[in-house]
C-alpha cells in the first residue's frame, strides 16, 4: 500500500509539516491495522514540537473540525467525514526526548511502530518504511498483547482495561507477565475517571466476544473493580430451574446474548440493534451490559420456602442496582434508562410464555411497559432461557419461551412501521365531560381509553367519553 497515494489527504499534512519544519510520525494502532489488513479510520501523529498548531492548520486546510483533547499533555484531533466513513487524525506531541523514547513509553508493543512522514514519496511502499523498535510486528504475527515495560500500566492504569478492549477487537493473547502485572495493580483502576474507563469497557460490550473477554477480566479480578456491585452475586446459588449459581449463570446469559445477536439475520433488527442510544453507545453493547446486571437483584431478595429457593421482586431491586451502576459508569440518562428497562422487565417474556396464546392485553400491556426496549428485553429473556437448565427446566417450556420471544420482537419490528397512535380523546375532553379539574384519576381514565381503543373495544370518541364516565362512577 502507498500511504499517500491511498490517502491523498496526507499531503496537505505533509506539506504543513514541512513548511513548518515540524517531525511528524504516523504511529500506533494504525500501522498494527495496517499489518493487520483491517481498514484505517483513525490515524495517529506523533510531532516533535507545537502539536495543537499543526492540528488547527491541518483541520482547516482539509475544513475538518477540531477538537482539543487536551491541553496540557499537546492533544487533539481532526475529524472528517469523506466517501461516507469518518477518519479522525490525533496529534500529540513526543512523549519522551525524541522518538524512540516516546514509542517506548507507549503502552503494548504492537502499537509502537513509526513512519516518518516527511520522509514518504508516493513511489514508497509503507510496509519497507516501517519502524519497528520494540519487536512489535513480532508481537502482531504472534497475535500477542505485551507491555512495553512495566511502567507502561502503572503510568496509567487505564491500560488494563485496553489489553482486554484489543483482546476483545483483536482476538490476541495477552502476554503472561502482562496478566500477571494486571492481577497484581487492578486496584490501581480506580484512580482513572469513570469515562475513561467506560469507554475501554464498551469497547469489550460492543465487540463479539464480550462474554470471553468478561470472563477474562473476571479470572484476574479486573471485572469486579470496574464494577464492584457484581460482588454480591458471588457464590449465591440459584433453584431448581438453574444449573449455575447466579455469578456464572450472568457470564452464561452474555454468552448466550453474543450467539444470538451473532446469528441475526433480520435486517430491521439489526438496525436496531446498531442505533446508538442518547451517548454514543449501541443497544447491542447496552444489552450485553443489562444481560451482566439482570439478576444482581437475586442476593438480597434470596429467601428459602420449604425446600425451594425464592427471589420474589428481585428485578425491582435489580433496577435500582442498575441505575447505581450507570451513574457510576456515566452513562447518559437515556442509556441509564434502557438498563433499567431492561433488568425490571426481563421476566415479563417468561410470565408470558406461560400461556399458550397470550391475550391481545397481555401483549398490549408488554409493549406498553417496555416501550423501545421491548425487542431488546425479548432478547435477553430469550438469553436467559437459554442460560437455564436446571432439572426442573423442560425442553418443551424452552421451545415455547423461544417461540414467545419470537413473536415479541417480530411485533415490535411491525409496530414500528405503523401510524403513530392518534387517541380518541385528550385530558382536556375528559375534564370538560366529567367537570371536573386535573387529576391523577385523568390519567388513568386515559391509560384504559387508550388500551380498549388499542384493542378495538372501542372506536369513537363517543364511546371513549361514555367508558370515562363509568370508570369515574365506579372510582367514585
């Protein structure tokens, strides 16, 4: 490949550099990619003086943005949108007197190559231009994540949760004496801000193997200090239903969630899937994170009945955990919300299922509850299920608890191509029609309206009125 015959944008770059007689070197992650024959959207510079300068000239020559990362350590990017992808451009300066000392203070080897880019000429391969000072393409043929010293991690403690986000989206080992230096200092996460470390961490839930990575993490006790509420779930053992106490029954259901959502073949659902939810974040990663969290609720609702374990109300307890964990996390508050949704209402498709053919109002009243998220939760009750195969579990009640799940998503996916809901009546009718002042009787006279019209009970707003007056008769 020919960097700059490739991306014609890096002349402009080159150019800048030149006349400003600054040291640029493309570094990092994009030239492993570039090994690696994955596609380069983020592209990495390191500059031996004036970074930001470079930066805003660069970003209004090719009329990308800019965007400050930060200040004191020279840090920013250039984002631009072309041919439909987004590439971003990160400038920072050396980190080290020069080159070579600022690729050894970076943090696994595979991301310590260079290339000089003043030095490129479009005749130039970019594979011979490489350099390689810390055995990195070693390092990337033997699929390995290893730490360039051992103050790599504890410079900064986020890079134990990136061995684990490159394991996830590389698929690479990590290197034995690097594990090893991450069970010993994983405290040490704590002392970086809870969105630094989010993100790393979503970067394992939007990946395909989140549940081999969680269990990775687990193994070296880095799962329980990004998120010290899964403790409680440690060693709780679980009824007749399960074949896992409640810990390995939650890694079991992102397992489960990470097979499903691999063999989604529906592209509406996919869409869904992949729509980002209020921070940036997909419903898919949201799900897998609500999967990890669904019965932390179990401890403290765990109750013995005779010869049967209870754990009545333990998704309302769960919910209130979850919110504890989003807030800890920093996830938006519409992200926050849909975790929630999600951990509640996950056993609304197995109370379901519990019939043969549900009635129009138990379906109604699901869709009701769980709004948006009523696909997501079918989901990862089907998840769920799957997870469960304790002696008491039947093949033919998990047929069945399939085929609800099914039906969930499928209406769903129809209703979202209807009409939106256009009610017979508003507050305003029912006030005048009964005389009377707001209520929260009004809005529950609205709620039965609107599921009897849902239904065809009722079709005009004649009928409407008629019912609101019987159900403030009877309330009365």
């Amino acid at each position: 490949m020919n960097l700059l015959a490739e991306y014609p944008v890096l002349k402009t770059l080159q150019a800048l550099a030149k006349k400003r007689r600054l040291q640029v070197h493309l570094v990092g992650g994009c030239l492993r990619d570039y090994l690696l024959k994955r596609p380069l959207n983020d592209l990495d510079f390191a500059v031996d003086r004036r970074p930001l300068v470079l930066a805003e000239a660069f970003a209004r020559e090719i009329r990308g943005k800019y965007i400050l990362l930060d200040e004191d350590h020279q840090c920013a990017r250039v984002a631009k949108k072309t041919g439909g992808r987004l590439f971003t451009y990160d400038f920072a300066g050396y980190r080290g007197e020069d080159l070579v000392a600022d690729l050894g203070l970076r943090d696994f080897t595979i991301n310590t190559l260079a290339v000089d880019l003043n030095a490129l000429t479009e005749g130039d391969e970019l594979e011979v231009q490489i350099i390689d000072v810390k055995r990195a393409r070693k390092d990337i043929a033997d699929r390995r994540i290893k730490r360039t010293s051992i103050r790599s991690l504890t410079d900064d403690p986020l890079r134990m949760m990136r061995a684990f986000s490159l394991k996830a989206n590389l698929g690479f080992k990590i290197e034995l004496k690097t594990l090893n230096q991450i069970r010993k200092e994983k405290d040490r996460i704590r002392d970086v801000s809870p969105e630094r470390v989010r993100e790393e961490f979503f970067k394992v839930l939007e990946s395909s193997k989140t549940a081999e990575i969680l269990k990775a993490m687990d193994r070296v006790g880095l799962l329980e200090r990004v998120i010290p509420q899964v403790r409680v779930m440690f060693d709780c053992r679980q009824g007749g239903y399960h074949h896992l106490d409640v810990w390995p029954h939650s890694l079991e259901v992102v397992r489960q969630l990470d097979i499903l959502i691999a063999k989604v073949d529906n592209p509406e659902l996919q869409v869904y899937l992949d729509e980002t939810v209020g921070g940036g974040h997909s419903r898919r990663a949201l799900i897998k994170l609500a999967g990890l969290l669904h019965d932390i609720g179990k401890p403290d609702t765990r109750k013995r009945v005779g010869e049967r374990l209870t754990f009545h109300g333990h998704e309302h307890v769960g919910r209130r955990i979850a919110t504890a964990v989003c807030r800890m996390l920093k996830l938006s508050t519409h992200e926050r919300h849909s975790v929630e949704d999600m951990v509640q209402w996950h056993m609304r498709p197995g109370y379901i299922s519990n019939y043969k053919r549900p009635s129009p109002r138990m379906l109604y009243r699901y869709f009701r509850d769980t709004d948006e998220e009523a696909a997501a939760i079918a989901l990862l009750s089907w998840a769920d299920q799957r997870s469960t195969r304790g002696p008491m579990t039947t093949e033919d009640d998990q047929r069945h608890h399939e085929a609800i799940c099914l039906q969930l998503i499928e209406e769903f996916l129809h209703k979202q191509k209807e009409e939106p809901y256009v009610p017979l009546v508003n507050g305003h009718d029912i006030m005048k029609a009964l005389k009377v002042s707001g209520s929260p009787l009004i809005g529950e006279i609205l709620a039965q309206i609107q599921e009897r019209h849902s239904l065809g009970k009722i079709k005009t707003k004649i009928e409407a009125i008629a019912l609101a007056k019987k159900i403030a008769k009877d309330a009365a």
